[in-house]
C-alpha cells in the first residue's frame, strides 16, 4: 500500500474498528507514512452516542491520533531509535453517513482539506439493517455495491472489503453473486480480523478495541458467534491484494491458532473454538451417514438405524405392540 492512499470505513458504530485502524497505520514510520483515513458511522453524533457507550471516547481518541503528543514531539526531534515512534493520521470523522448515498459526505467543505472521491481501500464490516429479512439484505447489498460502482469511490487498483458472521450469512445473502452482478470481482475471502496495534507504542492499551458484538441501526442488538469472513472484491481481476495488517496477523507467529485435527490456523482463538465446534458438528453428522447400515430383520420394511441403540429401541417398540 502507498502511503499517498486513502481509506473509506462504512458503518463503524462505535468507531472501535477504525480506531485500531488508525493506531496501525500511525506505526507505519516508513516514508511516506500513514494513509489517509475517512471513517463513517451511519447514526447521528446524538443518536450513536446514546447506543453505544465508548463512542465519545473512541472519537476522541481517533482525533488525538491526528497530531503528536509532546513526548511523541521530542523522540521525533531528537531521533530516538529506542523507543517506538508513531506518526500523526490524518483522518476525518461523519456521523450521519448512508452508505447507499455518501455524495454529502465526500464533497463537504466542512474540513480544509477533503478527502479524495476514490480510495484504494472501501471497507464495510458486519452489514446489518437490524431486520432479519434475506430478501430486504439481498437488495441491500445490491444498493451498496452499486453505489461504490456508480460513484466510483473505489479506486481502479483499490480493493473492497466486506466482513460477514461467517460463511453461512454471507451464502444466503449472496454476496458475491450480488457483487459480481455490478461488475466487482472476487480477489479472495480471509478470515477476518481487526487491525492489531504495537504493544510497545500503546503501553496502556494492550488489546484491540474493536468488538465482534454490535448493535443494529434499529438498536437491536446483534452478535457475530460464528467466525467472521472478509470478502476482497476489486474492480479488475488483480493479483490477490495484500491487506497489510491481515498478512502480518497471518505471518506472526504468535497470533496463531492451530487446529490439530486438520492443521488449519486461525488468527483468533475465538475462531479456533467455533471452528472446533463445527468439526464436531460435521464429524457426527458424517457418521451418521457412514454407519446408517443397520436393518431391522423384526419388521421387514427394511427400515435402517444408525446405531445399536436406536435399532434396540424400534425392537422393543415392535416387541411390546404384539403383546398387546
């Protein structure tokens, strides 16, 4: 990623996601640093203040990333190699953002210095409309993709990402028939995680402040158990495009969870536990269908049980109705 580029977040309620988002990239030293960040959150300031309890402070946290502190001032200066060093993030905050129609957002003079109308990155996490109707999701998301097309907010080398609870949700919305119906092109499909940030820069916050656990823009409230999936999508068919801080999660050896059935890795433990449960799931099901052999000889209608058990039962059944 060059650091000329720019980034669009859709949806973040709490801000937990760009926040971490923005703590990443303020480590990136190597020149020419940072990209540029603009962060959306469908409710209104008032409105997502009252939902969500740590949006006032996410806010404002994210605004203390656009300049240095006095001690972050004085490593600079003096060019201190031993302790980390982050950089400032220029990033731009708006509540009250539609995703289906963000054209006031993008073209505001609020801010001296506006962001750009294309970014190389369009990131959309966890899509809700707070009702559980496949039909009203499914033309939702053909609206969002349209839009990103029409307008083209996504640059022509830029790459869209979209994160849903897990496979399952994002087959019965179609997503990427949905998407390819408006001409985007599938680049590849992760298991999500948030952007992790240095432990060494951010002392007094250790872990991530994003949150898989959200609220509906109805204020229902909604979570995402199953492991979440990030679907790449791009406006051509490129190379499969290097997320940064989902390939160093990847590569870090110890941000690894290693299923020891099927030697599959996970970036979260939380994934790992799902993807156990699964298994399981899937393990038992397949033996039912491997061991459904055994015929009742009593009845003679050829009826097949999947254990011993079961077959012992339908005897007994068939046993008792001819006593009486």
């Amino acid at each position: 990623m060059r650091g000329d580029d720019a980034i669009l977040v859709f949806g973040d309620a709490d801000m937990s996601f760009s926040y971490d988002l923005c703590r990443y990239y303020s480590t990136c030293t190597s020149p020419p640093g940072p990209p540029r960040v603009t962060v959306t959150a469908y409710d209104p300031e008032t409105t997502g203040v009252s939902k969500y309890a740590t949006l006032a402070t996410h806010v404002q946290k994210i605004l203390d990333l656009r300049v240095l502190s006095k001690k972050q001032s004085k490593k600079r200066k003096r060019g201190d190699k031993d302790l980390p060093l982050r950089l400032p993030v220029d990033v731009q905050i708006y509540h009250g953002v539609d995703c289906l129609d963000p054209p006031s957002m993008i073209t505001t003079a609020r801010h001296p210095h506006p962001h750009p109308r294309q970014y190389s990155q369009v990131i959309f996490n966890h899509p809700h409309l707070g009702v559980e109707s496949l039909a009203s999701h499914t033309r939702f998301l053909h609206h969002f993709f349209h839009t990103v097309k029409t307008l083209s907010l996504l640059h022509p080398q830029g790459a869209l990402l979209t994160t849903f609870a897990g496979s399952s949700q994002s087959d019965r919305w179609n997503v990427v028939p949905v998407a390819q119906a408006h001409g985007f092109h599938l680049n590849s499909v992760r298991d999500f995680t948030p952007p992790h940030i240095d432990p060494q820069t951010f002392k007094t916050e250790k872990t991530n402040a994003y949150s898989t656990f959200r609220r509906c823009h109805s204020g229902k409230s909604f979570n995402t158990n199953a492991p979440s999936v990030t679907f790449v999508f791009t406006l051509e068919p490129l190379p499969v495009v290097d997320v940064p801080w989902m390939v160093e999660r990847d590569t870090a050896n110890d941000s690894v969870y290693e299923c020891l059935e099927c030697n599959k890795k996970f970036t979260e433990k939380r994934s790992l536990v799902n993807h156990l449960k699964d298994s399981i799931k899937c393990s038992s099901e397949k033996k039912k269908e491997t061991t459904a052999v055994i015929t009742c000889d009593v009845c003679g209608d050829g009826r097949t049980f999947v254990d011993l058990e079961s077959l012992n039962k339908h005897i007994l059944q068939k046993v008792r109705a001819k006593v009486k």
